[in-house]
C-alpha cells in the first residue's frame, strides 16, 4: 500500500480516491496489527499489559466516531437517491432502487449501533487493562542508582 498523509480538512479539498485510500489504510492498519500480535510475534509486537492498554485506548478512540461516520453514510446516501437516478446492478432488488437504499439505510444504522456497542466494548477493555503490568529485572548495566533489583512496566 502506498503511504498516505492524514489530513481531516485536505488542502485541495476532499476527493472519493483520498477517502477511498483513507478507508483502505485503516484496513490496512488492523492488518497490521493483527500481524503484530500473532502469537510469533506477541512478544515484540505488544511486549507489555501497557502496550496493551495503549492499543486498546488508539481503538477506543477510533470506534468512538465511527458511530458518527455510520450516519454520516447513511445521510449522504439518503441526499443522493433524493437527488440522483440510483440504479441496481444485482442482488434481492433488481428492479426496485428505493427498496435497494432503504435496506442499505437499514444496514448502516445497524453498523451505527454495532460501532456503539463496539465503543462501549473497547472502553471496558481499556479500563480493565489500566491497572495491569509485569513485575522486570532490572538492567544489570543500569547505574540509576535504585538497588532494588526489579522494576515495573
């Protein structure tokens, strides 16, 4: 995938291939993450309860607007079959547009409750995962001047 700069309100203004390849990186990045906490690769991809708790927090705050985004869909849908001939390629409604948009209406505000749920879910999990962490030896190298041998991350 092609790096891409995030930018909420882009110089030259929004475009559909910008949101597209915003859309494609945020897939790519549970890709990433996923791969990052396969279980060969745990130990350095998410060492700690804190790295934990941090990506738990990132996704806490990705999901809290994507209950938002949902009805942002939804809205723009509706304002384009108002306003534009919708058509159906294919699938349970090749001959009735508006009973096409209506079931996908009815799809988002099902993705807006779930992105809620969601939300709530990760919340619980960030808060849980706050209070934990692991007990480390301490540098053997490290002249810090605590000679208590072990230490927290």
């Amino acid at each position: 995938m092609d790096p891409i700069t995030l930018e909420p309100s882009p110089a030259g203004g929004h475009c559909g291939d910008y949101t597209l390849a915003v859309a494609g990186a945020i897939a790519e990045a549970v890709r990433v993450l996923n791969y990052a906490t396969l279980p060969h690769n745990a130990a350095a991809g998410a060492p700690y309860p804190s790295t934990l708790y941090d990506i738990a927090g990132h996704l806490r705050t990705a999901a809290a607007g994507t209950d938002q985004l949902f009805r942002h869909l939804e809205d723009r849908l509706t304002v384009i079959a108002a306003t534009r001939e919708v058509t159906v390629s294919h699938g349970p409604f090749p001959t009735d547009p508006a009973a096409a948009v209506a079931r996908a209406v009815e799809a988002l505000q099902w993705c807006n409750r779930a992105a809620s749920m969601f939300q709530t879910a990760l919340a619980d999990a960030h808060n849980a995962l706050s209070p934990l962490g692991i007990r480390i030896p301490a540098d053997p190298d490290d002249d810090s001047g605590t000679d208590d041998g072990e230490g927290w991350a």
